[in-house]
C-alpha cells in the first residue's frame, strides 16, 4: 500500500494539461498537488456515478485526456460502467482506481471480498486497452509517465493506504469551499473551447 | 390504416432528435425498442452508447453536457426508477437542460394497469418535481421539442414518456 499524498505528487509531473477528477477520501489530497485548478473537475454528486460522468466527459472532449481517481466502493456500486467504458474505446481516459479496501468515509468497514479483488484482471477482462496494478510508490512513479502516454482505456489499479473517517458527518471539518460546480462548469468550457448556444 | 395513423413510429423520434440537434443517445433498450435502436444506429450524426444500468445514463450525459453535447437518455420507467440517486445526483444536481425518453411500460389509456411501474411512474417523477410529456403517436411528436425548450429554459431534467399502447415502445 502507498499514501495517496505520494501518489499525487508522483502523479503531478505527468499530468501536463490533463482534466483531472479526484473522488473519496484519497482523492482531497489532490488539492495539494494539483498546479493547475482550472482543469481540475468535482463530477460527484450520486455515488457509483462518478466514473460514468468522467467517461462522457471524456467522449465529449476527445483532445483532451481525462484522468480520474475513483474509489474501489464506489466502482462497486456500478461495476457495469467498465464495459460501458470499454464498449466506446475512449483513447483519452485515464481510469486511475484508489482502492483502500474499504468504505473509508463511512467509517472503514471492508467492502464485499475487499482484499481478493483483481482489479486489474477485472478492467482487463472487461476490455480495458491497457491495465495496471500497484502496491508501491516506487514502481507507480516510474511507470506512471508511461502510463500517460498510452492510448486509452487505461486502468491502474493502486493499493491505497485508508484514512478512516469516523466523526459523525456534522462534525467534520469541511473543506474550504471550492468552486460551485457552475463555475468549475465554466472554469472548464472556457479552457477546452466549448461553445453552448 | 387507422390503426398505423396511431402509432408513434421511430422515425418521428429520431426526426425531433436531429430537430432539436441531438448528439448523443444513451440506453437502455426496453423489448420492442430494437427497430429505434437501429434506426439511431443508422444517422451518421448520432452516437449511440449502450449502457449498463439506467443510473448511468445521467451521469454520462452531465459529462457530455459539460463538453457542449447534447445528449438523450432513452430507458425504460421501471430503470428511470431505479435511477433515482442519480437523477438527484446528476441530473438535477448538475444545473444543465436533460431529456430523458422514458418508455411508459404499463400504460394503458383507461387508466387501469396490472402493471406496478405504470402505477408508480407520475407519482415518481412528480416527487422529484420533474416536469413531462406524455407522446402516444406521431400526431404528439412535437412535445417533443417542447421538452427540449423546457430543459434549456429551466436547465433541468424534462422526461418525454412514451405511453403508446399499441406499437410497443411500452413493453
Ligand atoms: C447510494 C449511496 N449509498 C451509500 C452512501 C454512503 N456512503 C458515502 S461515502 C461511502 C463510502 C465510499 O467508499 P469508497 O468509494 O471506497 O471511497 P472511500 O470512502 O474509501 O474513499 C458510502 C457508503 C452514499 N453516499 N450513496
Ligand atoms: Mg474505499
């Protein structure tokens, strides 16, 4: 397993002017690495939905690469999406999956099967073009710049050390609020030149 | 002949769909949808893309919709059910105009139905305060655009239900 503080400074030097969308818990740390905001995109909003916005935004925008960093409970939720994905053939996404063998944000309890699933074997098998699996930080930072220069659909499976949360939902820091989702909306169509009549 | 005049054939749906300059479809099909799905298939300027479970059409859809498409999620009642996190989620919580094309499995027009997803599917859209149109043959076809100006005048979600009791687009 490997902190994913780490994963996205190592992850930060390949990006280039990727689209980048972090989820869960793993995916705040983001935030820390990210330098360049405008390209970065929340798609939340319904668990398990997020990699199924990430694939029409990919196929909307196919000269720009997107990157997302799911979450392994919240790809449970809609484990179709992977031939959803495979099925379009999107050469622009980047499936990048944060897998901390639990529901972190609800308190840590494992998922179903949480240590024997192969995700790799399962993006693979589903008909990914190209599928990876780490669990350390050596072998994701050398491999990573590579990895963003294949053709898509990529996955990369990562074993992601969990930051358990278990303060009830009303006492938790926020975050300092981010852009609205209008603005990150606009913030996005402005750099990707998208014209809406 | 009467008969046909009754129907709701899918090269009327496809005609408001290239109307209202749609790009992408995304579906489910239900049982006596294939000769849409092939006839979308056929128009070099519409996408389609099968999905694998109705929640996901939304979620696709916002994205396409960020990058300036327009798409259409075209399920069954009984998957638009099934969808409701994401319809909170993505569809209403994404602040952009949405058509959905439900077919309106069950729907008979006396108004009596053995079939549950008839009897739950106005009450269902009416809880999320989504807004519809019932189309029940080619005559209706232009509430079809009316659902479009309705998205993009509200940028919300606006179902088209497709209740034609004859053709088949509600099994
Ligand atoms: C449909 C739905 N079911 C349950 C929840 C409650 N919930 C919020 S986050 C979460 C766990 C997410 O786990 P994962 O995707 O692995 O991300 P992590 O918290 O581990 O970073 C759950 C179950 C929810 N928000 N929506
Ligand atoms: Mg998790």
């Amino acid at each position: 397993m490997f902190n994913a503080a780490d994963m996205f400074k190592a992850f930060g030097k390949h990006r280039d002017k990727a689209i980048v969308i972090a989820t869960g818990t793993s995916g705040r740390h983001w935030r820390e690495a990210s330098t360049d905001m405008k390209r970065d995109v929340a798609l939340g909003g319904s668990m398990g939905q997020t990699t199924a916005a990430c694939l029409g935004l990919a196929l909307g925008l196919p000269n720009e690469k997107v990157c997302l960093f799911d979450s392994e409970g919240s790809l449970l939720m809609n484990l179709g999406i992977l031939p959803t994905v495979s099925g379009k053939q999107p050469k622009n996404f980047y499936h990048f999956l944060m897998d901390n063998e639990c529901y972190a944000t609800t308190g840590g309890q494992p998922v179903a099967n949480a240590q024997n699933l192969d995700w790799a074997g399962m993006a693979k098998s589903a008909g990914y073009a190209a599928t990876y699996h780490f669990d350390n930080l050596e072998d994701f930072a050398s491999n990573v710049g590579d990895i963003m220069k294949k053709a898509g659909p990529v996955f990369v499976s990562m074993k992601i050390v969990p930051e358990i949360e278990n303060e009830p939902i009303g006492r938790r820091q926020r975050q300092p609020a981010g852009r609205s989702r209008g603005e990150m909306i606009r913030d996005l169509r402005e750099i990707a030149g998208v014209k809406v009549s | 002949m009467v008969q046909q005049a009754a129907l709701l054939s899918p090269e009327r749906i496809v005609s408001e769909f290239q109307k209202n300059g749609v790009t992408h479809v995304i579906t489910i099909p239900d049982s006596e949808t294939n000769y849409l799905y092939e006839l979308m298939k056929e128009q070099p300027w519409l996408d389609v893309i099968s999905s694998c479970r109705e929640g996901e059409t939304m979620a696709i859809a916002m994205g396409l919709s960020i990058a300036g498409k327009t798409p259409v999620c075209l399920i069954q009642n009984t998957g638009m059910m099934e969808s409701g996190d994401s319809i909170r989620g993505m569809a209403l919580g994404s602040g952009l105009p949405l058509v959905m094309v439900v077919g309106y499995r069950g729907w008979t027009r006396h108004g009596i139905t053995p079939d549950s997803a008839a009897v739950y599917t106005e009450p269902f859209l009416n809880a999320f305060g989504i807004h519809y149109y019932l189309v029940e043959h080619d005559a209706d076809g232009d509430r079809i655009s009316l659902a479009f100006q309705e998205a993009k005048a509200t940028n919300k979600p606006v179902v088209v239900l497709i209740g034609d009791e004859y053709h088949g687009f509600n099994r």
